[in-house]
C-alpha cells in the first residue's frame, strides 16, 4: 500500500482561506476596549469610594445638630406657649398659611 497525498476537494473539504484583515481589526478594537476600561476603571472606583465616605460622613452627623433642627421642625410644626402674660401664642406654619388665605378670601 503506497500513500497517496490527500486531496481537499476528493475529500469533501474545501480550503479555508483567513481573512486577516478582519481578524487584526478585530483584535485591535479588543485591545483598545480593554486599554479604555483598564484606564477608566481606577478613576470609576475612586469616585465611588469617595461618594460612599461622603454619603458615611452626611449620615454621621453630629448629635446638637440634629438635636437642634429637631427643635426647629417642632417650633414650625405644634402649637406652643411665647408668651401667656401678652397673649402670645405659636401656631403651625400650616395652620398660619391657612388662617391668612381665608383672611384674605373674607376680605
């Protein structure tokens, strides 16, 4: 039995022919993608840590502060005595908003 050189096309199987041109665009794009979030990435987490302290450091706000607006939202929104002598009283913003709209309807 001698062998004989195999034939592509007695075989059935046609030659591949490789586009380089695509290939190297293709690998290119690949590359420049990569070197594009390779570089952005850093920069991309370094923001995001940084909004993560900042939104750690709003939350952790100090206690008199908070207290003190507390106190403030009370003022504007319950009804207290200012001064019970003249007659003096404090109202909800709300309240005072409606009350000087029926006034000035009536009027």
């Amino acid at each position: 039995m001698t062998m004989q050189p195999i034939d592509p096309a007695t075989e059935g199987v046609e030659p591949v022919e490789i586009d380089f041109g695509s290939l190297l665009k293709t690998v290119v794009a690949t590359g420049a993608i990569l070197l594009i979030v390779a570089i952005v990435m850093p920069f991309w987490f370094r923001m995001w840590v940084d909004a993560e302290r900042q939104e750690k450091a709003a939350s952790a706000a100090y206690p008199a502060l908070l207290e003190n607006q507390f106190e403030a939202r009370l003022q504007l929104e319950r009804y207290g005595v200012v001064d019970a002598e003249q007659g003096v009283y404090r109202i909800p913003v709300e309240r005072a908003m409606q009350l000087m709209l029926e006034e000035s309807v009536t009027e």
